[in-house]
C-alpha cells in the first residue's frame, strides 16, 4: 500500500530544485521545466477498479491561486492529528520539503514567492486531461468517477446560470455520481429539477420528506467496474438547514442517520456488492468518527472541510481519502478485490499544475462558451491590492478581512461580521482586484448586507454558538466552517473550554474599550439565514470600496487572541 510515496513522486523533480523565496522568474520557469504532466500522471496501476474523486470544486472554471490555512486546530482525538497539521507539521508529518511543489499545494508558506514560482492551479480543462489519461490509461470500464459536491457555487457563472454551468461541464467529464451541500442553496424546485435530468446520479441516503419521512434522493447506486460490484453510498451534508437557510429546502430533513446508513451497507451487501463507497459531504472529522461506528464500508470519499492530504487514513478496515478543493487536486484509488472485498489499495493526490498540464481542447473550449457572456464583467480592474488576500484558515483570512473593512466603511457600521466560508481565491500582492476575484468570494443566493443593531451580549453569543460549531469535542457537533470573521472588533477565544465559555475580552477597535452586555452597537454582516433579510449585496458594498480605496493593503490581524490550543 502506498500513501505519501505516491505524491511525492509524482513532484520529485520539481522538489530536487528546493526552490526558495527568492528565486522570481527563473525559479518559476525551472520548476515548470522540471515538473511535467508525465510526473503529475505516472502512477503504478494495481488491481482492476480505480476510483477518481473530485470535491469541493465550488465553480471555479478557471486556474487560480488558493491558500491553504496556517492554522487548522483538531480538538479532542483530532488534536494534532492529521488533517490537522500546517505548514511545518504537515511538512514533517508528510515528509514534504520545503519550497517543493507539493509545499507549495498542501501548505500556507512562503505562499506568494512559491506561487510566482509553480503557478495557478486547477481549471477545469487540466482536471479533464488528467480523467481522460487515467482512462485512456486504466480502461473507462474501470474506472469510476465521482464527485463529493459543492460544485455547483462559488462563482460568478454559477450564480447567474444557478449551477447549470457547472452540470454542463461535469457532465462532459463523465461523472458518475455526485452528493451535494452548497448546491441546496438553489433552492428544492432547482436541484430536484438538476438531479431529476441530469446524467449524474444525485445520490443522498440522509435527506428526507418532511411530511411522509420518505426519500428524497436514490440513497446509492451500484456500478460495475473491472469485474467488481461498487456500491456507491451517498451522504449529503448532514447540517444543511442550520449551515444554510432552512427556508430554501422546507420540506426536507437531513442529519447523519447512522442507523440507516448501516442498513445500506447491509443492503448492499446483500445485493453482492464487492466494494462499499461513501461518497461522503460530512467533514473529515465527522467522517473519522463514523468510520469507526458504521461497520462494512471500504472507503470513504470524505468532502466539506477542504483537507486535502498526499496519504489515507485507515479507521478500522475503512480508509478515507481527502482531497481539497477548487481543482487542485484529483485523487486516484487503484483498489485490488478478490472473493468480494478489498484485497489492497494504492493511492496518489495528483496536483493540477495548470502550467504542467495540456488543457483539454474540447473542455477548453466548453469553459471559454460558458464564460464568454459575463467575461467583460469578470474582468473589470476594480483596484489592486499590495497584500496577499486569501480566505481561508480558522480565524483570520485577508480577503474576508477585506470584505469586513467594505461593510463598516460603505454600511456606516461600528462592528461587521462575515462568514467563515472556506470557498473563494487567492490574490498576490500587486494582483489586481477584478470583480471575478470578488464574486469569487462573495457569489452566493443570499447575499444581502444587512446593517441593524445588537448589543455586545448578542455579538458574544453569536460568536459562542460559531464556536462551538467548530470546536465542539464531539465531531458529530460540528459543522465543520471557520470562525465567523470580524471586523472593527476583537477577542480571546480558549478552544478548550465548554460551550459558552470560550469567547472573552470583547473589544471595540476604534476606542479600545471592552464590548458592554447592554450596550446596542451597529452591525453590518452578510450571508443571514433569515427569509427576507435587506440589504445590497454585498459584491456590490465590496466593490464600491475597493474602486473608492483603489490600493487595498491589510496589515496582519492581530485582533483575535487565540488559547488552549
């Protein structure tokens, strides 16, 4: 069995450069002249099933930059474990050298010099050339395609199209199966309308009819591949009515539904299945705990929180493959069965280098229609910005410092609040800031800005509640986001505490003094679960800033103190 070997391979030559900070142009150009879409490929075949899985992709057509966090805290049995682990601990945990290729795609450091250095990633034409080699090379009637969803938002295209870009072009990818999270924010009528004639089996054992507790979804679907019965198992995520607002999907119920997730296992197995897949949107952790409680499943695909590791986790018999988001990745699982189960495995996290990788003609060409009526507007220069913006990590991200910095100045706020969303891409310093950048990470079916009062307890309480969403010490209580971010305030968390006593020492920036109970203060934020909330959206209240300011610059936010960790 093989876990990281297969990774590294895969960017051996582009390691052996060790390339550092300071290398410009011509360390880019070496490592594009070393690493090569052969390395990214080569890949030694066992058995006669290979599973390809893509997640997270969250609309993004295109290559871009995409940072991944400096700080992931684990509590519980999670603490320090892997997905767990940034920068030199993943590096260590990973055997990943420094200023490699693979540093570059799995850590947050020396981000911008390795990034001038290896380029953008992902589009989705380089994500087709690599499926189609794997095919051409394995067989297709080996191979499985799946998709562990949030694909269809998180763009510009996506929102205006409400995801039917994003069918469109995983269709032509030959995907076989999906589940699904962010795509419910379309609402019932869209989705059930996408799943019902799409090509893709929309699969979801844990949604229900609220009315009859009947199925809304096929819970799985069997495939034949290399000889071998794949039982593909579907889990939507569990939390959406409390993630998202509850008022777009009313007549559906969701939750982990163990028992029942059990019994589709059996079923399963009953029906001669070979192999038992989850094609899971749960989270990792949330993924780990059930590994070791639902008995018969081979692999979990797990989704949702964006990890994205060069090696499995085994759990028991079972193992879980991460394997990130926006394209940056697609994860390939040669599995070996003899007498109706999982004999062997090898594994391998391809990088898609885009500077490495040929793009597919016939996707290329898909991606430049699809985008051709909204390009002008996706690349219209709204400013520049002479800091790294980036979106992601459990307490600070520049870009949604960026956004918290437009709403108190355009809302006329004291205090702003933004969602810790993990989807939305990366800007290098002296990139500029085009309004495909913002809708990147802004782009959604509620969006509105709202700005009305609160009072210092309420601020508290909200950001207990989102606390103990992320560092509940139970995975089957977490929703798996970041910190919301805010803006014009600061505080201490202790992520080891119990709920409601992890948040203390509010402060309002501008006076320096502490947040009092009582006291109301004016709030703007964005992305309310309410019905009917008011307010302009707020790629709009970004872009007036950014266009006003011209030249964003952040310095590091230091306003939140972080223990217990």
């Amino acid at each position: 069995m093989i876990s990281r070997r297969q990774f590294l391979q895969a960017t051996a030559a582009a390691q052996a450069l060790t390339l550092g900070s300071g290398l410009g142009p011509l360390g880019r150009v070496a490592a594009q002249q070393r690493l090569t879409e052969a390395d990214i490929t080569r890949f030694d075949p066992l058995g006669t099933v290979t599973l390809v899985h893509v997640t997270d992709i969250h609309a993004q057509l295109v290559p871009l930059y995409f940072r991944e966090p400096s700080v992931n805290l684990g509590v519980g049995d999670a603490k320090g474990v892997p997905p767990h682990l940034t920068d030199q601990e993943f590096r260590a945990h990973f055997k990943v050298a420094a200023g490699s290729a693979d540093a570059h795609a799995l850590t947050s450091d020396d981000f911008a010099s390795l990034a001038r250095n290896y380029g953008r990633m992902g589009g989705m034409d380089r994500v087709a050339r690599l499926i189609k080699t794997i095919r051409a090379e394995r067989g297709a009637d080996k191979v499985l395609l799946l998709d562990g969803g949030d694909t269809w938002q998180g763009s510009w295209t996506a929102l205006k199209t409400r995801g039917q870009d994003m069918v469109g072009v995983m269709e032509a990818l030959g995907v076989d199966a999906m589940t699904s999270h962010w795509e419910f924010t379309y609402g019932e009528t869209r989705v059930k309308e996408i799943a019902e004639t799409s090509k893709i089996a929309f699969l979801a054992q844990n949604i229900r009819d609220g009315e009859w507790q009947e199925p809304v979804f096929e819970p799985r679907k069997m495939f034949e591949k290399g000889g071998a019965k794949i039982a593909v198992i579907g889990q939507a995520f569990p939390r959406t009515p409390i993630a998202n607002p509850r008022w777009m999907i009313p007549k559906w119920e969701f939750g982990l539904r163990e028992d029942d997730l059990q019994k589709q296992v059996e079923e399963a197995r009953a029906d001669s299945a070979d192999l038992i897949v989850l094609l899971s949107h749960n989270g990792f952790d949330v993924d780990r705990k059930l590994a070791s409680r639902v008995k018969g499943i081979d692999i979990i695909l797990t989704a949702h929180t964006h990890d994205a590791m060069p090696g499995v986790v085994k759990v028991g018999e079972t193992i879980l493959v991460a394997t990130g988001s926006h394209g940056k990745f697609v994860s390939r699982l040669d599995i070996e069965v003899k007498d109706r189960r999982m004999t062997g495995f090898r594994y391998k996290l391809m990088p898609v280098f885009s500077d490495a990788i040929t793009p597919d003609a016939e996707m290329a060409a898909a991606i430049e229609a699809i985008r051709k009526p909204y390009a002008a507007e996706l690349a219209r220069e709204v400013g520049r910005t002479d800091s790294l913006l980036f979106r992601r990590g459990n307490f600070n991200g520049t870009f949604d410092d960026l956004i918290a910095q437009s709403m108190l100045a355009e809302r006329d706020a004291e205090i702003a609040l933004s969602p810790g969303f993990r989807w939305g891409g990366t800007l290098l310093p002296g990139d500029p800031i085009t309004f495909e950048a913002i809708s990147n990470a802004t782009a959604m079916t509620y969006p509105a800005c709202y700005r009305m009062e609160m009072t210092g307890q309420q601020l508290k309480d909200i950001l207990e509640d989102v606390a103990d969403n992320i560092f509940h010490p139970d995975p089957y209580f977490q929703g798996g986001g970041d910190m919301v971010r805010v803006g014009g305030a600061g505080y201490a968390i202790d992520v080891g505490k119990p709920a409601g006593q992890r948040i203390s020492d509010m402060t309002l920036l501008k006076t320096g003094k502490p947040l009092e109970p009582a006291k109301a203060y004016v709030v703007a934020g964005w992305a309310s679960v309410n019905e009917a909330t008011q307010g302009p959206p707020v790629w709009e209240i970004v872009e007036k800033y950014v266009s006003r300011v011209r030249n964003v610059c952040l310095e590091p936010n230091r306003a939140v103190k972080v223990t217990g960790a």
